[in-house]
C-alpha cells in the first residue's frame, strides 16, 4: 500500500486522470479535471496538452507514483506548487515546500526593478538578498544580472537548507552563498550594490484574513511583522544604508497598504530618496531607496 494510504490505479494515462478528477472533486477541488491534467504535466514536466494527447499510453510506475502523491497532497488541501514539489520564477524551476513561501509573481516584478537599475548603472559588485526563502530572489539575479556574486540570508535552518537545494539544482551564473541569520546581521563584512528583500509585512489580523490554504501550509513567521506589520521594513531601513556600496540601492517588496507608511520610515531613517512603485496588477508594491550623505 503507498504511503498515503490510496490505492494506485493501474492502467493508461486517461484512465489515472479520469481517477484522480474523480478524487479531486470529493475533495471540494474546483476544476478536478483540468487539475489532475496540470498535476501530471508538472509531475512529468511537460504540458497539458501533450498530457492529454498521451492519454493512451501506459505511464512509468515511478511516474505514476509520483502523480498519485501530488493528487493526495492537492485533495489534502495543498496549493499546487506543494502539491508538485515545484514553482516557476522568471527563467527558474525551483523546488518548493512549506519549509517556505511560495514564490509569487508579484515578486518578479520586484526583480525586475533591480535589474533595471542595475543594468542601467553598469558594473558588477554584490548583491544581496535578505529573507532569501527558496532561493528566488537571490538565484534571479544570480542568472539575469550582472553581479560579481550573490549573498542570500536567512533566519528559518529549514528555508535556508530549500535554498541551498535549489542552488545546486540550478547552478547559478555566479556563485550564490546562503548564509543563516536574522536580516540583515549575516552580510556584516562587505559592501552590497543592492539589497532585495521581500520580508514578512503583514500584522496578526491580516494574516487570519488570509485564504485557509495559505494558513494551513506556508511559514507564518515569512508573513507577519509585528503589531503593525513593519517590524522587518523598519530594521531593513534603519540598518542596510551601511552596508551599501556608493550609490547604492535598498529595494523592497511591501504591503499594498502601507506605502505611505514605508515613505515615512524611510524619511525618518535618513534615506536620500524613496519611490514607490507598483505591481503588475497596478498596486504599490515595491519600494526602492537611495542612501543619503553621510549614512
């Protein structure tokens, strides 16, 4: 018996789907059968489509068995990229659990920027990635710009061991080092181009608000910030102007609600120059300051 207790239709490929859709569904999953279609797709790394038109073929029992687990994972109420073990990321495929969030595309954006920026400037230098999670951040700009070299950091023993994971599945352009501490006290040492982050923003109330799935499987402690959701905002601000380079960049991801807030902390922190820019979906999300004189 598999280690989930369900027994492992046997037979093609169409006859597995048309099992697991039937699971999905009692399981209150919305569209069951497009999902048991995408499940083997991710499991097999290829499309829905070719899935579909394969429907005939008797799969691998190895390959079945994997299915199977992603199924019983999304019927326990797992998000997808859970389910598969797997999340895209700009150019990357990055392995996922709840040792740490999930990768969202929002966050892209926030890359984005900072190549923009970076780009613009010329020149290699460090960047760093503070709360580094599964590595995304760190290892998108590892592969797309133009860096000497990458730190990412990381509180959680368990979210910096997935990064070092995903590290070595994608060998990166250029190195890429974990290194384990709060914030911003693992880069003491060296001087940084960019520090990224995309910290835990929200306050306790926010976070019960959040879908159940979220709440039942990502970390908290990557979500909620204190009382009013800035506790990390506020010690990335008042202690990342040091460990910048001349001329360089601290750039955020924020919560939506709060860039009026972010604006006046980093005014009262001393930064030269804040802007708040927004997300693909039109909503202030990201926050890029420049150090001013002095700091």
């Amino acid at each position: 018996m598999p280690e989930d207790g369900q027994a492992r239709p046997a037979g093609s490929v169409g006859e597995a789907l048309s099992k697991a859709t039937e699971r999905l569904q009692q399981a209150g999953v919305l569209n069951p059968k497009r999902e048991s279609t995408a499940l083997w797709a991710a499991v097999v790394g290829s499309t829905p489509g070719d899935i579909w038109l394969g429907r005939e073929a008797s799969p691998a029992p190895e390959v079945a068995d994997r299915f199977w687990k992603a199924v019983g994972r999304r019927a326990a109420g797992a998000p997808f990229p859970y389910a598969v073990g797997r999340a895209g990321f700009r150019t990357l495929d990055l392995l996922v659990d709840s040792r740490a969030l999930i990768p969202r595309p929002e966050t892209e954006g926030l890359v984005g920027l900072v190549l923009e920026w970076a780009g613009n400037r010329g020149g290699q230098g460090l960047a760093a990635d503070v709360g580094t999670g599964t590595g995304c951040i760190a290892l998108a700009l590892a592969q797309e710009g133009g860096f000497a070299g990458v730190v990412a950091t990381e509180r959680s023993p368990q979210a910096a061991a997935l990064a070092r994971d995903n590290v070595a599945r994608v060998k990166p352009r250029v190195p890429v080092e974990v290194r384990e501490g709060d914030l911003l006290s693992p880069l003491a040492g060296s001087r940084y181009r960019v520090i990224v982050s995309n910290p835990p923003y929200l306050t306790d109330a926010e976070y019960e608000a959040l879908e159940p799935s979220v709440r039942a499987f990502e970390p908290r402690e990557a979500l909620v910030s204190g009382a009013d959701g800035l506790d990390a905002t506020r010690a990335l601000l008042a202690g990342a102007a040091p460990l910048l380079e001349p001329g360089g960049l601290l750039a955020l991801e924020i919560d939506e609600r709060r860039g009026s807030e972010v604006r006046a902390l980093a005014h009262e922190f001393g930064w030269r120059r804040i802007g708040i820019h927004d997300d693909l979906f039109g909503r202030p999300r990201f926050a890029l300051a420049f150090p001013g004189e002095g700091m």
